[in-house]
C-alpha cells in the first residue's frame, strides 16, 4: 500500500528571505470590479469606465480584471481633493 501521508517539511508558506520587497499580496488586495462598485456604491458599469477611462487603474491578471487597494485609496483620495501620499 502507497504512502499517502504529507512528506515532512514539507512547508507551504513562503520565507520571508524569498518574498519580494512589499510582498505578500493576498488575494483581498486584488478586488474584483464588483467588489469595488460595491465599495465605493456604484454600479459595475460605472467601474468598468472608470478603469478604461484610465481614472480607476486596474491589472489585468490572467483574463480578470483587477483593482488594487492602493489603486482605490488613490481614486477615492482625489475624489475628496487630497492627494494619495
């Protein structure tokens, strides 16, 4: 019969020596436009031509279109007249 326990050490979680500077991202920073309407309460189609107007910038992960919350902090800091710092 296989051996079907976890080999040991075997560790999932990244070293922080390996990580990039400002990393982890999880996946709450990347929001989906519907997360982001729902933020900021407006509608999707709203978003999405906000994003292609270049007002809202977004990713592009795979096919998915992503909103980062540094991305919102921005926006919603020029909304209000204050710059993002």
């Amino acid at each position: 019969m296989p051996d079907t326990s976890a080999p040991s050490g075997d560790n999932h979680e990244l070293s922080s020596t390996t990580e990039p500077a400002g990393w982890p991202i999880t996946p709450v920073d990347l929001l989906r436009p519907e997360d982001v309407a729902h933020r900021l309460q407006i509608g999707r189609t709203k978003v999405y031509d906000l994003i292609r107007s270049g007002t809202l910038r977004s990713v592009k992960v795979g096919g998915c279109r992503r909103v980062t919350l540094a991305a919102l902090a921005e926006f919603i800091a020029r909304l209000d007249g204050r710059s993002a710092a």
